[in-house]
C-alpha cells in the first residue's frame, strides 16, 4: 500500500453501517471517499465512521463529511456521525463543520447514541432551475424541511422568503442556482445561491431595499435579517428567520 492510500472497511451493524477510515485524506482519496459515504447514506440512511486512524493532510478535507450529509438530505433520512478522533488522547484538532453538522463521538457507543439526536446544526441543499416553477419548488422544499427538522412554527414564513428568493434568482439572474437551508441557534437560514455577478445597479437596489421590489420587502418583513453576499461567479441572497423549536 502507497504511503498516501486510504483504506475503508464497511462492516454491517445493528441499524446502521460501521466505515472504518485508515490513512491520509488528500486531494486524490477525497473523492473515493465522498462517493462511498454518499452511496451508504443513500443505501442505509445510518452511517458510523471511525476515524481514529484516519489524517487529514489539510483540515478543510473533512468538509466532505457535512458536505456529503447535506448534499443527500440530511436529518432525519440521513445520519452521520464519526468517533475515534481523541482515541489516542491527543487535543481535538480544528476539524470545519465537525461538531455541529456532522457529530463526532469519543466512543463507538457514544456515537451509536448520537445517531438519535438532531445535530446543532442540520443543512440541506438543492440544485434550482432557472425557470418559472422555481418558486413553487422552493416552496415545496422548505415545507418539507420544516415538517423534517419539527419546525412547524416557521413553515408559513420560510415558504413565502424562500419562493421570494428562488423567484428573484429566476427574474434578475436567469441562471440555475442553489438553494441551502440550514438549521441552527439562530434559526433558520435560507440562502440562494445564482451564477450572475452582481453589477453596481444590484448593489445599490440591495443598499436601498426600496428598490428591490415587494419581493425583497416583503423577505425584509418576515426575516431577523437577510442580506446579499458576492462570489467571483455570482451572489448569494439570504435571510434568517428568528424562531425554531428546541431540539428533539
């Protein structure tokens, strides 16, 4: 075996499927890596991973742990949880997103635990078609993100700010874009990400909300805050909604 290869052994367990990573997670094994844990958390729903002999050459590495988990749905269909990494008593390093999207364990038992629990922080997202019915998609999506993560309180309003959002992507950007939900102690965020740069007439429609149409009134109205955030290939136009109900 190359000093650099990464090894997985898959093994079934009671409710869920044991991965067990041995070795260095780099730019070649992350995508090996990706795909495996996506088709068991579509296959299976319930994924432990051991990563106690598992080495990140760089931390932003294991984003691909909360980034997969999203990208599949996410709680309550799809569960994900990693032990082992303080197994050898060493500080816990810096791991993105590990924690709060994707919670780590000391312990096999404790993270067979873990599995029942909502993490801190749950995320979804959504490719979204530049046309029409964009909207109602979105509508559709936060509904069911609501019901998923108990959130009935916010149904009503996420539903109107994410249609707000997905319908303005559609008639200012005309381009596909993504929509990401995410839970959290804040509460709920609903983000639009398109691939049209924002120009200095979009910025100053965004400083000036009276220029943004009743859309982005009406998202102002219903949100703790929104706001715009510029990318090099497009914008990404968010909102907050306050509320949330306690974790189950």
């Amino acid at each position: 075996m190359a000093p650099d290869d990464l090894t997985a052994q898959v093994s079934e367990a009671d409710g869920y499927v044991l991965v067990c990573l041995r070795g260095k997670l780099t730019v070649d094994t992350v995508p090996a890596t990706r795909i495996l844990l996506r088709k068991l958390l579509l296959d299976r729903g319930r994924v432990l991973v051991d990563v106690t002999d598992l080495h990140p050459v760089w931390p932003s590495a294991v984003t691909i742990f909360p980034a997969t988990l999203a990208s599949v749905g996410g709680w309550p269909w799809a569960r994900l949880v990693l032990f082992g990494i303080v197994a050898r008593g060493v500080p816990l390093p810096p791991w993105p997103g590990i924690g709060q999207n994707v919670p780590l364990a000391q312990t096999r038992a404790r993270a067979e635990v873990m599995l029942y629990s909502r993490p801190e922080r749950v995320s979804r997202r959504s490719l979204m078609p530049s046309t029409p019915n964009a909207g109602r998609l979105a509508r559709s999506l936060v509904t069911e993100v609501c019901e998923d993560w108990d959130q009935d309180d916010l149904v009503d309003r996420a539903a109107l700010v994410a249609t707000e959002l997905a319908s303005n992507a559609v008639e200012h950007a005309r381009t596909p874009s993504i929509m990401a939900l995410t839970l959290d102690r804040l509460g709920l965020h609903i983000s639009v990400r398109d691939r049209q740069p924002m120009g200095e007439d979009d910025a100053a429609k965004f400083r000036d909300r009276s220029r943004g149409g009743r859309g982005l009134l009406l998202v102002a109205a219903l949100s703790r805050s929104w706001g715009v955030t510029r990318h090099e290939d497009g914008k990404s136009v968010w909102a907050v909604l306050a509320g949330g109900q306690d974790q189950p």
